[in-house]
C-alpha cells in the first residue's frame, strides 16, 4: 500500500458491474446520503480511480440535517405568520441588543 494510502480492499464485481463500497468506507466519505455519486476515472496507466462526489459540499452538510431543516421550516413559519422584528439597518439591530 502507498504511502498515501489509507485504505485497501478487494471488492467483487456483482450483476451487471455493480461494486458495493464498504458501509465504513461509504460512512467516512459521505456517500451514505441519497442522492450521493462517484466518479470514476480511467487512466491513462490502467488504474481506475473512484472519487465520492458529495451533492453538498461536507462544510456545508450541518444546513442539510434534519435536526437543522427542523429549525429552518419552524424559522419560516414564525416569518409567515408574521412573528418578526425587522431592523432598518445592521446598527439599529446592534442597538436593539443594548436593551
């Protein structure tokens, strides 16, 4: 294994070219979520390279949860139904903090 190797496996080709990623290896990359793809790249030297491709970027996935979508619907509605200050500027929201 390479040095730059963290991770080694032999996996087995199924019906029709399916390759099943290990749950661990999926977990680790975020390819555990609907929606998530690999690419894969064939080189020039014969090796093929898969890389996750994640349909959020992972710095970003906290927004995606559920907990934090949770927040996001029940935030709405309190602005749907009207339950809001607004602020005509960024400083008279400070001053309204000094109250």
């Amino acid at each position: 294994m390479s040095a730059a190797a963290t991770y080694r496996a032999f996996l087995s080709l199924q019906g029709r070219g399916l390759l099943a990623l290990p749950p661990d290896v999926r977990k680790r990359l975020g390819l555990d979520v609907p929606g998530a793809q690999v690419e894969v790249v064939e080189r020039e030297d014969g090796v093929v390279e898969l890389r996750p491709q994640v349909p959020v970027p992972a710095g970003q996935a906290w927004f995606w949860t559920h907990e934090w979508q949770a927040r996001e619907r029940e935030a709405q509605e309190e602005f749907d139904a009207g339950r809001v200050t607004t602020y005509p500027d960024g400083d008279a929201f400070l001053d309204s903090l000094g109250d």
